[in-house]
C-alpha cells in the first residue's frame, strides 16, 4: 500500500507552539491567548516581541530594558553600510539586499553561533539581529536615493525611528501609530513558510543569523511576502489603464488568473488583520494622507463578494490592504516586502528558540519515483 503523501504540507501537525494561533474558519488570530485586535489597539511592536520571545507580556521595567537593548544595536557596522551601498549602486532587488546584509552581521557578531541550551544568550543575539533590520532597509534605501543614511536615534520607538531613517522625516502620531501596528500584525502567524524555513534552519542547530537569512528567502516569493507588491502593482496597472477596478479583475478572472491579496491557506473568511488595515486606511486618509488606491481595494473586495469569490473561501489577506496603508505612509512598493521581514523577523527568531528548546532535527522524506535500474555509460559513449 502506498503511504500518503501530503504535498505542500497541508494540514501536517509538525511541532506544538505557545506563540501564535489562526483560526481560518472564523477569521481569529491569537498570540499567546491575546487577540490580535488588542494587541493592535493596545500594545507597542517591542511589547508584542517581548511576549512572543519571553512567554508574558512586559512589566513597564522589562519593556523599557528591552526596547532599549534592541535601540542600542540598531547601529550597524561601516563594511555592513559599505556593502548596502554597493548592492544599491548594483539595482539590486530590496529584499535580496536585506537577505545579504542581515546575513553579513554574523561577521561583526563574536557570538554569532549558536550556544547550546542557553535560551537569554539567543534573545540577546535576537535583540542584535532585529535592532538592525530597520537600519539595514532605511540605509539601503538613502544609498538608492543617492543620500546618506540617517543615524539611528536609540531614543525613538521602533516603528518611529524607522519611519524616520526611511525618509529623513517626522512624521505625525498617526503614521507612526500605523506603521507601528503594521509591524504587530505581522510580526507572526503559526507555521507559515518563511517560519517554517527559519525553524528548519534552527533545528539543524545552526545560528539565528543562518535562521533569519532564511525566513527572509522563503518570505520574498510572490505566493508569501511578495504579494502586497503584486496588489499594488495590480493598482497601480488599473490606474495607468483606460479600465476601472471592477473590469480589471473580471478580465483577470477570464484569463483564469489569480487576484493578488486573495486567498489564503489557512483562511477561509477575510484576514483579520485586513479589517484592522482596512480601518486604519479609512483613518489616514481622513487626517488628509494620500488615499490613491483605498476606493480600488473597496470596490474590487465588494464586487468579488458580489461575485460569490469570498463565499468560495477565497478572501481578502492581510496584503489586500497592507499596501494601500504602506502608500499612504509614503513607503515605496518595494519596501513592502522587506518590511513584512522586518516584522516577521520577531516572530521567526520566538520559534526558533522555542523550537530549539526541546529539538529535533526537521527531516521529512520524499517518495523516489525515479528508475530503480540503471546502466552506467562512461561519458565517451553516451
Ligand atoms: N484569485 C482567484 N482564485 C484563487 C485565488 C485568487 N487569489 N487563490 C486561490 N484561488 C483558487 C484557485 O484557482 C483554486 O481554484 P480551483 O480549485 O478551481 O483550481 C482554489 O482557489 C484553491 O487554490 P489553491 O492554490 O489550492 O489554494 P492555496 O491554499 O494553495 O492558496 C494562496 C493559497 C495564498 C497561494 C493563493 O490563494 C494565492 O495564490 N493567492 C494570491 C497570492 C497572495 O495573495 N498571497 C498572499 C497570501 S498571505
């Protein structure tokens, strides 16, 4: 009899995991017990990294210890900002530069490897890796725009002194209270791909660095972290084209394409953390922000309803609507992708201690359908 095989992993239980739960059938996302509408509402991203890696939420001390710690190793090494800068005279992709860099920090890091057992020594080297990310994208993108970093401020938030290396700028409460709750909403969610990568990575006990550098890899492609590109690049063609929203996407459907944004492995209703980007959309765009392409987001989920799309289980994700605020805040499309990383990198780094913390190596098996016989020919006569 034929073992079952179980393609794309679908449905497989692999590990158990205190981090993070998706309810696909009514649309809930959890981090440790707490929903991700609080956190969102509530919470700061340090906070919610704090509970992902250390199991509670933070006491005003811890949190005030710990986004001190990931502020001060924001800075990063002049050969990490040498080597941005030729990756961004080079044209090189956002993401792929982001993969380089934060696989280039091991080298400056004297503990880059991993220490057996000792959980706080990889929070510690997880609070070196994350603290860089921000810097590593701002950085790379001032070299693009042919500019000078902006230095790290330790002083400011996370979020906030992100927005203000990318730009150059302030800011308002607003955008920064966005972004900050962007990077909440993605900073995990159970075992999707680049997670998965990231703990396969670690459970072969190679460092957070090998881990990270990973998850950024399996986060670039179109079917994951790519996708908030492809939904404003769908936009952005719809703007450039003599046809409105709803004939866009009725003649991608008739070219039997997929709508970017839609659909989801795990949900079967709209993303959660749609509805809150959805809202925090309509807010921005009230405080006067540009608002291009929320009208297409609407029209174009309403008239797929219409169309029976959602009711099929194919809804709105988290991308649908991630893009749209990431515009409003100024944010160029390409960054879309490198910025899911830098949230998700929170996430990656609480598996992969968890993980680690009761390991075992991650080695499935393929099923060989190759011949089982075959007759070497030395190479001069095949
Ligand atoms: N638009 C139209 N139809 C879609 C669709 C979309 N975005 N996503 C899935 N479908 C359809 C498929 O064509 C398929 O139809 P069929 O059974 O008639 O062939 C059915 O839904 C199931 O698709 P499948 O590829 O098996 O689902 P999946 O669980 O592997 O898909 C995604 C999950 C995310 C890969 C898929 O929905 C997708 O490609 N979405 C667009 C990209 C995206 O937004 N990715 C970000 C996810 S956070």
């Amino acid at each position: 009899m034929t073992e079952e095989l179980a393609k794309g992993l679908d449905g497989i239980l692999v590990a158990e995991s205190e981090l993070s739960s998706v309810d696909g059938q009514i649309g809930e996302l959890i981090y440790r017990g707490f929903s991700i509408e609080d956190l969102a509402k509530h919470a700061s991203y340090e906070e919610v990294v704090y509970l992902l890696w250390y199991g509670s939420l933070p006491t005003e001390a811890e949190l005030e210890h710990f986004s001190g710690q990931l502020a001060e190793a924001r800075r990063l090494h002049p050969d990490v900002l040498l080597t941005l800068e030729s990756l961004a005279d080079a044209d090189e992709d956002p993401m792929a530069a982001l993969r380089t860099g934060v696989s280039m920090l091991s080298a400056y890091d004297s503990e880059a490897s991993y220490t057996t057992g000792d959980i706080e020594a990889s929070r510690k080297k997880g609070i070196r890796i994350l603290g860089k990310l921000p810097t590593i994208i701002a950085a790379f993108q001032a070299y693009r725009e042919g500019r000078e970093p902006v230095e790290p401020d330790p002083s400011r938030s996370f979020a906030g002194d992100f927005l203000r290396m990318l730009s150059g700028e302030e800011g308002t409460p607003l955008a920064r209270e966005t972004f900050d709750m962007a990077l909440i909403l993605h900073a995990d969610h159970g075992f999707n791909a680049s997670t998965f990568t990231s703990i396969v990575i670690g459970s072969t006990m190679a460092d957070l660095y090998a881990s990270v550098t990973g998850g950024i890899g399996a986060l670039s492609g179109p079917l994951h972290g790519g996708a908030n590109q492809e939904v404003m690049r769908m936009f952005r063609d719809i703007e450039d084209s003599d046809r409105g929203p709803i004939e866009w996407v009725n003649e991608m459907q008739e070219r039997g394409e997929r709508i970017p944004g839609f659909g989801h492995r795990v949900y079967k209703v709209k993303d959660p953390r749609a509805n809150i980007l959805e809202a925090k959309a309509a807010a921005l765009a009230e405080e006067g922000s540009e608002d291009r392409y929320i009208g297409y987001a609407q029209e174009i989920e309403s008239h797929l309803t219409e169309m029976g799309l959602v009711e099929k289980g194919i809804a709105p994700n988290v991308d649908f609507y991630s893009g749209v605020v990431y515009d409003q805040l100024g944010i160029p499309f390409d960054l879309y992708t490198p910025i899911f990383a830098l949230s998700r990198t929170g996430g990656w780094i609480g598996h992969v201690i968890e993980y680690q913390e009761d390991n075992r190596l991650i080695r499935p098996r393929a099923r060989y359908i190759g011949p089982t016989e075959a007759d070497f020919a030395p190479i001069d006569q095949r």
